[in-house]
C-alpha cells in the first residue's frame, strides 16, 4: 500500500491537477467532501480562483465517467484518486467544527487504516494543526521551482577580463563584440540576453547584453549617459531594465528585487517612452491583495473599489510624467480647483495608460500593448500563465515584484509566478531577466529593507 494524501482545498486552488498528480505509482489522493463544498462556493467567482474550482470539477468530472469516486479511481500514473465521505460526528473538546478540521479528523481516522497518511495543504495553520494531533503535514512542493530564493536566476554576470582581453572593453563601445575574439575566458554558460559587466584589470568597466543567437555582446550606456532624462537609470542594475525594456527583440521582461530597488519605475519609465510609438497603450495589472488587516468591502464601482490598489502606480507616475507647464485645453477653473492638471492625468484620461485589477483579464487579446503586471510575487503559476497568454502581436509583457515580499497567503518564494516565470523563461531568446539589489527610494527605505 502506499502513501495516502488528503487533499486541502488551498492545494485544489492553487493547482486544480494536484490529486492527479498526487495519484502517482501506488498513493492515494483523498478529497474529503468539505473540500468540495468549498470548491463549490468558489465556483459561481469570474475570477481566478472561480476558473480553478470549476476546472477542478472538470477534471473530477473526467475521473468520475471511469469509475466510482466514493470507491476511487485508477489514473494514468498508476495511482487512485478518491472523494471521503466520512462523518466526523464528534469533535474534540476545544476544536470549532470548521471544515479545515473536518479535514484534519478525517485524515486520524484514516491513519488507523494506513499509517502513511499524510494532509497536503498550502495553509500553514491546517499544517501546524495537524501536526499537533499527531498527523503528518506537508505543502504541495510539485510547482515549487527552486529551494531558496538566492538560487533565482539572476539574469547577471560579472566577466574578469585578462590583459588579452582587455580590448573588449574599448572594442564594446564602438560596435559589438563577437563571442569569438574573446579568447581565454569559457563564454558558453551564458543565457540568452544575460546582462554582463566586463571588469579590466585596471578596473574599467563596460556593460554589455548577450545576444546568444548571434554570439555578441551589444552595449548597455550606463547611468552617467541618461544626464537630460528625468527618471532614469542611477545604478548598473536599472540600466540593464532599462537596456532590456527598450530590446524589441525581447517579449517578456521580468524584474526582482527587493523594495525600493526601482522595479515599478524602471518599468513604468521606459513605458511611457515607448507608447504612442510601436506600442498604443499600456496596461498595468495589479493582484488586490491588502497588506495588514482587510478593510471590509468598499463602496462604489469597479474602478472605485480599485482606487486605493492603484495609488503605488500613481505615485510613480506623477514622479516619471510631471506637472507641465501648459496643457492646451486642460486650463482654467476646473483645473484649479484639482491642483493643476498633470501629465499623468492626461495620459489616464485619453487611456494611453490603464490601471486595472487582474480579475477581468481572462479572454482579452492584448495587441501592440505594453502590458506591466506589478507585484507579481502574489500571483499563482495559474494566474501570470493566464495574463501571459493574453499577449498578441506585438506585446510586450514585464513582470516586477519582490519573492521575498509576499501577502498572499497560498504562494511562497518558490511557489508564486513571478519566480516560475524567471526558471521556466531561462534560455528562451524572446526573454530577459534582471536581479535590482541595490535601494534607491530613499536611505531609510534601503535601512529599513536590510534590517528589519
């Protein structure tokens, strides 16, 4: 017999294949039947969270025309997937008669028949919970895509040149530098768009981008080469965001890192130079998730009940477009009476920019867009998957957020999208990754972000 694994709804949510996939060789995957009164209150949402209850469905549906899932049913790795019918009549003095814990009773009283019975789950509380009545826990590890967040990707690299290859750095600002003239030094490892610093031994320093397709390395200008911008790049790491925004060969754009490091900015900055060129708008999505304890429904509209999510957006755009000093018609007392008409309202006005919730993203086609999904570390593999395929032609797609700052409560730094986009995207010519590390919103948030 092999293992039994009772299947939490946080893990059905997270990923609707997981029994299938728990199903494997001789192991069972139990769903108790609260989990699929759970499944079922989400299903009626139009949102991401509904898709994934209704698909869990489907995919129980499937099973269900092969057999009798009270009973359980064989899948094609050669293990069993079950709905538990169980009742637990009698709860343990102290213990609320809650569906998390009729999850957790069910798995004791299947444990007297097979002690190998483990509970799968995404919320640390059922885990703890479990652990504590003598259960064994577990999270749901099979999307998880690295084991600590230092093993992201990093999309960076540091190239010691020696005095025979010294020439790359004064070579690399007149026109790019084949992989092959840079003799002595092992080349191969490197990705596909991988941002590069050549270092001389007497310490000059040139940026470059890979091009692995074709074999060169094409300069990146640096900081000091932006003087007349107003936002733009003040240290290496945004110059490398800005280098691969502005790349049209490049598709998707992902950018790490803690906070304050300029991730939002960089991305918002170079966006609005691009629009009304190639690109015709751009559409910023961010996940509503609250930080601290949730205020309770807000009045109003959609675009109302959203407002407070887009003010980090807003903020960054006031600071990139500022307060002209004419705005042809956009004079007079009205203006007045909201403080001047700027830039950034007039860009939101004529819809040059969209600020939008993720919610309602799913059967759009995004052509010629700019489409920037902000704080994306909250976001499930399923989740960025679904924004992602919404590109069309000429889409560009740059994802920010920080693994490390995370507040939805399902996702870790392994298991969120933004992380699975970063190891699934690696090698792919069409994208192009970079770890922002040093602080730039101001001393005290680089203080506060190194030791609190």
């Amino acid at each position: 017999m092999g293992k039994v694994f009772i299947v939490d709804t946080s893990v059905i949510m997270h990923d609707p294949q997981a029994p299938i996939i728990l199903a494997d060789k001789d192991n069972l995957a139990v769903i108790p039947l609260p989990v699929l009164e759970e499944l079922e209150h989400f299903k009626v949402e139009g949102n991401g969270k509904g898709f994934n209850a209704r698909e869990a469905f489907r995919i129980l549906d499937e099973l269900r025309k092969k057999g009798a899932l009270s009973t359980g049913v064989k899948t094609e790795l050669g293990g069993e997937v079950v709905v538990s019918t169980t009742e637990i009549k009698r709860f343990p003095d102290g213990m609320a008669r809650t569906n998390d814990n009729r999850i957790i009773l069910t798995a004791q009283k299947m444990k007297h028949k097979n002690p190998q019975v483990k509970i799968v789950s995404k919320d640390r509380a059922l885990r703890i919970k479990a652990e504590a009545l003598g259960i064994e826990s577990e999270d749901y590890e099979n999307d998880k895509v690295v084991r600590k967040v230092e093993e992201l990707y990093s999309g960076f690299t540091k190239i010691n040149l020696t005095s025979t290859t010294d020439f790359v750095i004064s070579q690399i600002y007149k026109a790019p530098v084949s992989v092959n003239e840079i003799r002595g030094l092992d080349l191969s490892a490197l990705h596909p768009n991988q941002c590069c610093e050549f270092v001389s031994a007497e310490g000059k320093t040139a940026l470059a981008i890979f091009k692995k397709e074709g074999g060169k390395f094409f300069r990146v200008h640096k900081p000091k080469d932006y003087p007349d911008k107003k936002v733009g790049p003040i240290n290496n790491e945004q110059a490398f965001a800005s280098a691969l925004i502005n790349d049209e060969e490049l598709s998707i754009i992902t950018l790490f890192g803690k906070a304050g490091t300029g991730k939002t900015l960089m991305a918002l900055s170079v966006a609005c130079d691009l629009v009304g060129e190639k690109y015709d708008q751009i559409l910023v999505y961010r996940p509503n998730i609250e930080v601290g304890q949730q205020m309770g429904f807000l009045p109003g509209d959609i675009e109302e009940k959203f407002q407070p999510f887009m003010y980090p957006i807003l903020d960054n755009l006031a600071r990139i477009l500022g307060k002209p000093t004419k705005m042809g018609k956009k004079t007079g007392t009205a203006d007045q009476k909201r403080g001047n008409f700027d830039l950034a309202s007039e860009y939101l006005e004529n819809e040059l920019i969209v600020i939008e919730p993720i919610n309602f993203i799913r059967g759009r086609s995004l052509h010629s867009k700019i489409v920037i999904v902000d704080e994306c570390q909250n976001l499930t593999p399923h989740e960025v998957k679904t924004l992602i395929t919404r590109a069309g032609m000429d889409t560009k797609v740059i994802l920010t957020g920080d693994p490390t700052q995370i507040d939805n409560p399902y996702v870790d730094f392994a298991s969120n999208g933004l992380s699975h986009v970063i190891v699934r995207f690696i090698g792919q010519q069409c994208f192009g990754n970079i770890l922002l590390i040093k602080g730039e919103r101001s001393p005290l948030s680089e203080l506060a972000s190194n030791i609190l």
